[in-house]
C-alpha cells in the first residue's frame, strides 16, 4: 500500500500487487472528505506493460464501469511529437536537440 498527500489536501491510496506491482484499487479522500474508490480488475499485458481491463469506480454519485476494449502501442505517432520544448529545456539547463 502507498499512501501520498497531494498538494491540494487529496490523499491518494494505492493497492498493489506485491509481484507485478499492478494497481489493484486506488482510493481517494479529497480534503473535504469526498471518497471515490476504483477497482482495477483483468489486467492485459501489451508488449510488456499492464492494462487494467475494467475499471468500477465508485463515489457518492454512485458506481460507474470502464471496460478496455483495445490497446494499441507504437501507432505511428513520431518521436518529436515527445520532445518538451526548446523553451523548457533552456530553462532548465538542458540543450535543446542535442
């Protein structure tokens, strides 16, 4: 179990399996001590990463399910579309293409 306190108030809590570290339910208490609680359940591995493959969220509101219907990786996409800009990278030291 990891447990983390954002800057905002909200605590965050993750369950996770202690041999593929997956999320298995993740839980969180806004500072005004709304909770809201999302299983992940059926797990896809994708060239190697896991994706869960429903996810039951609950909350005040009531319970909502996410099914995964597809996972696509490398789709085309080009690798300059990444890079953080120039201006970013100047700022922080860094050299920009290179």
């Amino acid at each position: 179990v990891i447990r983390v306190t954002l800057p905002s108030g909200h605590i965050k809590t993750y369950w996770l399996d202690q041999r593929s570290m997956r999320e298995l339910r993740v839980v969180e208490v806004t500072a005004e001590g709304q909770t809201t609680t999302i299983d992940l359940e059926g797990h896809i591995r994708e060239q190697g990463i896991w994706f869960p493959g429903i996810q039951r969220q609950r909350d005040a509101t009531g319970e909502s399910l996410l099914e995964l219907v597809d996972v696509q990786i490398n789709i085309g996409l080009l690798p300059g579309l990444f890079d953080p800009p120039a201006e970013l990278l100047k700022n922080m030291g860094g050299n920009a293409g290179k």
